[in-house]
C-alpha cells in the first residue's frame, strides 16, 4: 500500500500549484529534499487530523491567555470605543456619501482605532490579537465600511512593518500610522492578478549602484489606496540564485511613501457595499524606492503577503461575530414585538427556528476567532489552517444570519431604515477579498493534505530500514488496528463537559472518518487530488465542521468549568451546533469519497462545459 | 490657581433595566454594567475644561465606594483629572451610606488638599438623592452654587447661570465655593483609548472612611425593596362616546 504514497509527495509542480491556490502562506519549507527527510511538526489540530491524528494543544482546554489586568483594560476600553459609534459615527451616513467626514475621522484618530496594536513605544495602543479581536466585534456591529477603513490600514496595511520591519522602518513609520493620521494600504491585487497573487507584474528594478529600486506598475482595488500615504507593495524583482548564478523572478514586498513621487491613483471605486471605505487603482511610474525599503528579505515577498494576510484573518471572524449579533438583535427586537395571525412572531416554532440557527453559527463564529487569536497570542505559529477556515466561516454565517434578519423583519427588513440592507451589502465583500473563500477552500484541502502526504512519506521510509524506526511503525500499526476495529480511535471525552461526552463521540468520529477519508482519497488520486476541485470542495466542508465542532465542544466546557451564568445555555448551543455539523460532515465525507458521486461531478462538468460553450443556457424554450 | 475637587460616583449603568434582587433589599448589581453618574461626568468636563483654561491648577477626582469605584476614578483620569482619591467604604456600610456622609468625607478631603472649589453632579441617576452638594457647603460653610447651566471665572469669584422651574437664574460667588453640575452645563468628552493607556500611569490614592475620621456606621436600615407597580390591562371602547363617558367616569374631564 505504501507504493502508492510515492506519487503524494509534493512535486514540484505540486508545489508551484499550491503557492498559487495559497492565498496563504504554505507552511512546509520551500525546500523539498530537505522536506521529505523530516516532515514539519505542526501543532495545528487542523493539519493534524488530515493525518488522522489528534494534536489537542491548541483546541483543549479553550485558552484563556489575558492576564487580569489585561482584561480590566479590555473592558474599560469597550465603553468609549461603543460611545464613539453611538455619539460620532453615522453608518448609514457614510454609506449614502460614500466617505467618512473629516470630523469622525478625527476622532477615530484620537480613540486610538488606528493603530490598536502598535507598540506603545510608537503610539499605539499596544494591544494584543485577543483584545484587538474584543474591538472588532464593537466595529463590527456598528460599521462594516468604517471597519475596513481601519483594517486596512492596520490588520494589513502596514502589518507587515510590525511583522517584518527593521527597528529603523519601525521607528521611522509606526509613528506616522499611529498618531500623526497617515494612512498606510496593501497593495497586491493587479488588473491580471487576484487570487492568482504570484503572478503580479509590478516590477521593481535595483539602480547599478545598489542604493534604489525602481517600481513601475499598477494595482487595483486597493482599499485606502486614494487616500494612504504609506503603502506596502509588492512587486517582481529578479534575483540570482546564489548556487547556479540562474536568474529568476521573484517577489519583493517594499514601505513605499507616496512622496517618493511617481505615485498616483485612480477615481474611488463605485461598489455594491464597504461604501464609506476608499477603493481605489494605484498607478507606480518610476517611483525611486531607497533599498533600506526592502520589506522582508528580497525575493521573500509573496511569503510576507501571505503571512500578512494570515496574521490578519482572525480579525474578520471577530468582525463578524459583532456583525452577527447586531443582525440577532434586530430580528429579535422585531419578533418580541410584530404580532401576525393573532400571535407574537417568536410564539412560532419556524420563527423560532430561524433566531436559534442565527444564534448558533454566531456562537461558532466567535469561539473560532477567540481561540485562534488567543493561540496567536501565545505564540503559535500553526494557525494558518484555522484562519482560513475561520475567514470562510464567518464571513458566510455573517451572509446567512443578515439574510435571515432581513427575513424575520419581512417587508421591514427591505427598508434602507432599517439599517439591515446596508449591512447585507456591506457584507458581500468579506467571501471575496483576503483570499476568496473558494480559493481559501482549496488551500486548507490542500495544505492539509500535503501535510499528510510528508508525513506518510516518512512511513514509507520507516519500511525501507525497519530496524531503525521500528517505534514509528508500532505506533501507527496500532493506531490503524484500533481505528480498524472501531475501538479506540480518536477520543475527545477526557476534554470535554461531562454532559458533551455524546457530542464529542460524534465529533471524535468525524474525525477518525476524516483521516480515513483524506487517506483513501491519497491512495486514489495521488498527487492528482489537487485537479479534484468537487472533491477538496467537500473535504474542505468537512474540515470547517470539524473545527466547528471543536470549538464549540472547547468553549462551552470552558463555560461549564468557569460556572459561568451562561453554561447551560452554551451547552444548548454546542450541542445543536454540533449534532448538525456532524451530519454535515459525515455527508461531506461521502460525498468525497462514493461512486455515485464521482459519477454526479462528472455530469456537473458535462453541464457546465455545455453551457461555457453556449456562452449561456442552452435549453430550447418551451414556447419558441 | 485653583484646585478643583470633583465627586465620581460609579453607579448601574443608565442603559440597565434593573431588577429587584430577590432578598428586596435593593437592585441586581451582580453582573450589571456600571459606569460614572452621567452628572459626575458633566461635573469631571467643567473641571478639566478650567484647568484647560488655565483656570485651575489641577484636578482630583474622589469616589466614595467599593474597590470597583477606582474603574470610574480611571475614567475621570482618562478624561482628563490629574489624579484620583477612592475612599473604600463596601459592604453592609456602602449599601446604606447616605449623602451626610459622603458630604463630611467631601469636606473633610477638600480641607486636606486644600481644594478652591468642590464640583459634584447635581444628583446620582441610582438613588436620585440631590443632597451632596448642598449639605457639603454646609458642612464646609463655604457657598454654593446648584444645578450649573455655565460657569464663568471673574476677578472676585464665579458668575454662575442656574437652571431652576422658572428658567435661568444668574448668581455671583466667592471662592472655595461647592457646585452641582446640570445637564446642560457641557458635553462631556469621552476617554480616548491612548488617554485611558495613560490615566493608568496616573497616582490613584487609597483612603479609608475611618482615616478621614468620618463615621459611616449606618443610620437607617432598609426595610424592603418593591418593584413599581405593574401597569393594569387597558380596555377596548367601541366608540368616541364610549371612550369620554369612561373617561368622565374615572374624573379626567
Ligand atoms: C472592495 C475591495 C477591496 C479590496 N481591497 C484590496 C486591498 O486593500 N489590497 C489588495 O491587494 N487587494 C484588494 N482587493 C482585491 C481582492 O483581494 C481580490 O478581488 C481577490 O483577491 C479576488 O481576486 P479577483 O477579484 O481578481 O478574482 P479572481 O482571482 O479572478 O477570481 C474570480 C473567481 O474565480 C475563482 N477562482 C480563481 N482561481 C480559481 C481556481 N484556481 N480554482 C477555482 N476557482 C478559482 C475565485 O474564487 C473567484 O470566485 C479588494 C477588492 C475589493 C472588491
Ligand atoms: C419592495 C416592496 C414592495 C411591496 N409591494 C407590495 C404591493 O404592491 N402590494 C401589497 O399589498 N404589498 C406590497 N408589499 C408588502 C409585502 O407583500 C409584505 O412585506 C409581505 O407580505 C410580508 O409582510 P410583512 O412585511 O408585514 O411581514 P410579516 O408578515 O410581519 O412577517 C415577518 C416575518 O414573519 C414570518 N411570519 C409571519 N407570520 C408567521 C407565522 N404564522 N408563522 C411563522 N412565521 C411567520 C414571515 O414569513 C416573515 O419572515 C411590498 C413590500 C415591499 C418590501
């Protein structure tokens, strides 16, 4: 059996193909001689159950890393930041200008909501993943399109300073961004070049002395774009390889400043949604960037891209979670008070139905964010699974739970009064941009995936010298026997509330199929899996519930310990979170795996090709 | 130059339904958002908006109450008071600290740190009790100036404009004078993020009750806490007669 593994480890090509699919960043090294003698460790639970194998640090027990006095100061931030929304800002009157004035934006500036995780030292606040999530939620449920004024400037715009910066780029810039209102903006996408990042064609050509870059080139949609005066940009840069002197592209990411000259940008973008957020094309003709600009190291920068964007992610579940809530609020409100056929709207078990599915995925949503930023803060750098999915996520519960709103407020729901039509439109955005959910789908298939497929690898070799690997192959020969006979297998009872054990067999046997899943499908497909998009689709599915799952199982336990008020009501929600999930995942597995639907993807294709041809339907009209 | 004491109470949220706790011996403060009076609020603005005027030399914002008071001592510094004073009184003693003896321990701080004015909220929005800052004149024997609608500095005191029934009434005082703040007076500023970073670093003093050598031994007991009534059913009348011959029933027209 283990020939077949062979054809699973990444080749190049593999490779290449998955740095394009990542809009994340790849966490196996870049070297795959190097990678194949010595799998990567991971501690993320995501990757780990792809090799049907548990690694619980990071999911059990939910982690809990603010200090006390870190939590005061959380809490008597929340005041101001929720006052600045309620007495300042007018969502909806951003919307209809399609900007924020120059008065709430000066008191944006003064609360700190710039540069919320900027080192004291440079201005900021100083505050970590956990608490700067905290904040987000408040943004969140008052104004997404202010929100990604923000976000843009600091969750991505000049991240990469904080992440990557030299103490002179830090003190020269983080300044600026933080109090003396310099907005900063990403600036990756092109006219040819989206989710497909490494292949921009911004170029950036070093002077014969050394001493400057010059940058030619445009990028689209940038948010902030027409408005930011620090810029992180990414652009094509050859270098030579130290070993074969060869010559060859790669991307560099530089802190461009808009006085460098050469820089301009277009009209602001006229969009569906984000209205009071800037978009805008950015123009570089021959902008004289200093070499000490360099972002990163040279040639690095699709890696400093990625993990900017990964660094960032957890930020839009916390988003959303604040968005979710409000939506809940509102239908709420509206179904304790409209009466219809001689009763109150929530007196109806659909009704009911609706705000009890609303106020499960928020609470998913949010033990997702909470736990990756909170894992984030202590240190992990294996995150970048579960903040992809939790991107997906929540930005389609925050779709499902503003659509079902507007719904409970029927007719109500239509008016532009209301506040909840904005927030739909506002809401579009997040499955498109920092990495569009289907591509992000494929990267947590495929990255976990490759993840198993180097850790069988290493089996394989164990069998080639028996004699000294022998412990490798003891261990996975028992865990295959006791997953074989259904006994064993993964256990996830000692983590859980005593009054989840039920939930948590489910969820423990989801992820036995899982593994078994991503297994058969390696020896099926090999190192092809990455052209069966249907497929990762599904398994992708199955990942988010299990991590769904998880979380939920993890925060409700946590709720049961603390003896927090809200225990029995979490255990309600996990509970029936889960027991769908469950289903879900099983089905998805399935779905992956059965003949019957390899046989439906194909006539999916069929279709699709005859309607790609047809430019359109092709149907003959029923009445001429 | 002038030193300016202010009184920040922190009290349940004016956005909180409160809810009678189940012993009636007063609300569900458990679990309850708190936050500073709103007129504590006003009263902290004034001063701060003086010293910005360079019309005081500094601000000491105190507050009278359990350990939590300090998060409002917190926000006080955050908008701008220079340092804080939290008198811990808790417990049984809190529950039934009366404005007597928060006016003698106002008094007895503005004497020790030799304060030239003393601005409170007109009335805390928990027990509505609209005393503190009168009797705090009086046990000072200082003037004072109620329900604060503007304060002017002159060169022989305050022109202080009072919102009473009637409309405004315009007083002149001397210093070291007591004020009450009323709702018009301004419009408090909220704490800014790097402001509330800030007022950590600044001094926040702890002082008992006791060493102030002001007795808080409570003088009244609560006998029991009540709900407001619940508002009775209304009726359906079929018609306008209908509806004033009720109304004429009941006497009211
Ligand atoms: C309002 C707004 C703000 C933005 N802000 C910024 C910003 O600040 N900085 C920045 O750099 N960019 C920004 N962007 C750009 C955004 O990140 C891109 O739009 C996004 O990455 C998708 O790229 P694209 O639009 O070119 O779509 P494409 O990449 O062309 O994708 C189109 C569709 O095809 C799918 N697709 C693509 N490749 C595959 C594949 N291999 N297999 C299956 N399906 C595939 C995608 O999922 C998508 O559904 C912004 C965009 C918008 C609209
Ligand atoms: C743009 C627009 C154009 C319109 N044009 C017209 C028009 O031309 N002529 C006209 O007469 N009307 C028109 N309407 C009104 C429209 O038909 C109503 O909005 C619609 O019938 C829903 O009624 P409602 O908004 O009062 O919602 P409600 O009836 O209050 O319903 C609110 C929610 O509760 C649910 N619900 C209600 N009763 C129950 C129950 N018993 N059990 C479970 N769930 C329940 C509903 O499905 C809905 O989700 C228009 C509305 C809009 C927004």
């Amino acid at each position: 059996m283990f020939k077949v593994i062979e054809k699973v480890a990444p080749s190049n090509k593999t490779k290449y193909l998955l740095r394009l699919y990542a809009t994340a960043a790849p966490k196996t090294s870049s070297n795959p001689k190097r990678e194949v003698k010595k799998p990567q460790e991971n501690a993320s639970f995501m990757a780990n159950i792809f090799r049907g194998s548990l690694a619980s640090t990071q999911v059990f027990p939910y982690p809990d890393v603010l200090t006390e006095e870190e939590k005061e100061l959380t809490a008597s931030l929340i005041d101001p930041f929720e006052r600045f929304f309620r007495e300042v800002n007018n969502a909806a009157r951003n919307d209809e200008n399609s900007q924020i004035d120059e008065e709430t934006l000066n008191q944006l500036w003064e609360l700190g909501a710039f540069s919320i995780q900027v080192p004291n030292d440079f201005g900021g606040l100083g505050l970590n993943n956990t608490q700067y999530g905290r904040l987000c939620q408040i943004v969140g449920a008052n104004d997404l399109g202010l929100g990604i004024t923000i976000g843009a400037h600091q969750s991505i715009g000049f991240k990469g300073i904080l992440l990557y910066g030299t103490p002179e780029q830090k003190a020269k810039y983080l300044p600026q961004v933080s109090t003396e209102k310099v907005y900063a903006a990403f600036a990756l996408t092109e006219p040819s070049a989206g989710s497909d990042a490494g292949s921009i064609k911004c170029r950036a050509v070093k002077s014969a002395d050394g001493k400057h870059y010059i940058l030619n080139g445009s990028k689209i949609w940038i948010s902030n774009g027409g408005i930011a005066d620090i810029m992180t940009v990414f652009a094509q840069t050859e270098m030579t390889d130290p070993n074969t002197g060869e010559k060859k592209d790669k991307v560099t990411a530089f802190i461009v400043e808009r006085g460098f000259g050469g820089v301009t940008n277009g009209a602001p973008e006229k969009k569906m949604g984000i209205k009071a957020s800037n978009t805008a094309e950015v123009y570089f003709e021959d902008v004289k960037i200093p070499i000490e600009n360099v972002l990163g190291q040279e040639g690095e920068g699709f890696k400093v891209a990625m993990n900017i964007l990964n660094n960032g992610r957890f930020g839009m579940g916390a988003t959303l979670s604040g968005t979710m809530k409000h939506c809940i609020a509102k239908a709420v409100e509206h179904c304790n008070n409209r009466t219809q056929f001689g009763k109150k709207l929530k007196d109806y078990k659909g009704i009911q139905e609706k705000i009890a599915q609303m106020s499960l995925i928020q609470y998913a949503t949010e033990s997702m964010a909470f736990q990756i930023s909170q894992n984030m803060d202590a240190g992990s750098q294996d995150y970048h699974l579960e903040a992809a999915i939790s991107k997906i996520f929540a930005s389609e519960a925050a779709w499902y739970v503003c659509d079902e709103s507007i719904q409970i407020l029927g007719g109500m729901g239509f008016m532009r009064e209301t506040g909840l039509e904005r927030v739909m439109r506002d809401l579009r955005i997040f499955r498109i941009f920092e990495g569009t959910n289907d591509i992000l789908r494929l990267f947590v298939a495929l990255t976990g995936i490759q993840y198993a497929g180097s850790h069988l690898k290493e089996l394989q070799r164990a069998f080639k010298n028996p004699a000294a690997n022998l412990g490798l192959i003891f261990k996975e020969a028992s865990r295959r026997a006791a997953s074989s006979v259904g006994i064993g297998g993964t256990d996830l009872s000692p983590f859980v509330a005593p009054q989840l054990t039920a939930t948590a067999k489910d969820a423990a046997e989801c992820i036995d199929m899982f593994g078994q899943t991503v297994e058969s499908l390696l020896v099926k497909y090999g190192k092809n899996i990455i052209n069966e998009q249907n497929v990762l689709n599904r398994l992708a599915d199955a990942a988010i519930d299990i991590y769904s799952m998880v979380v939920t199982l993890s925060r409700s336990t946590r709720a049961v310990n603390e003896k927090l008020e809200t225990a029995e009501h979490e255990l309600e929600l996990t509970k029936a979170w889960c027991y769908q999930a469950n289903e879900r995942c099983r089905t998805n597995l399935k779905h992956a795996t059965s003949g019957g639907h390899v046989n439906f993807y194909k006539d999916l294709s069929k279709v699709a090709e005859t309607v790609l041809e047809n430019g359109g339907v092709k149907t003959t009209n029923i009445v001429g | 130059m002038s030193r300016i004491l202010v009184g920040v109470k922190r009290v349940v949220d004016y956005a909180v339904k409160v809810r009678v706790n189940p012993e009636k011996t007063g609300v569900v403060t458990q679990g309850v958002k708190h936050s500073m009076n709103p007129f504590d609020e006003i009263a902290v603005e004034e001063a701060v908006k003086m010293k910005e005027k360079k019309l005081a030399s500094e601000v000491i914002a105190v507050s009278i109450g359990p350990s939590q008071s300090q998060e409002v001592i917190r926000t006080a510094l955050a908008m701008g008071a220079d340092r804080g004073i939290h008198v811990e009184v808790s417990g049984k003693e809190y529950d039934l600290l009366q404005p007597i003896h928060v006016s003698k321990i106002l008094a007895k701080l503005a004497l020790e740190e030799k304060a030239d004015l003393v601005i409170l909220g007109k009335q805390a929005i928990d027990d509505d009790c609209n005393q503190t800052a009168q009797m705090t004149a009086a046990v000072l024997d200082w003037p004072q100036g109620t329900f604060c609608n503007k304060i002017e500095k002159t060169d022989a005191g305050l022109t202080i404009t009072r919102e009473i029934d009637g409309g405004l009434e315009t007083i002149k005082t001397k210093v070291p004078a007591v004020l009450s703040a009323d709702l018009r007076l301004n419009t408090p500023r909220y704490a800014t993020l790097p402001n509330i970073m800030k007022a950590k670093k600044k001094p926040l003093k702890k002082v008992g009750a006791s060493d102030l050598g002001v007795d808080t031994n409570p003088r009244i007991d609560i006998i029991s806490v009540e709900d407001p009534p619940v508002r009775q059913a209304g009726a359906i009348v079929p018609d306008v007669d209908a509806l004033v011959s009720k109304l004429k029933e009941g006497g009211h027209c």
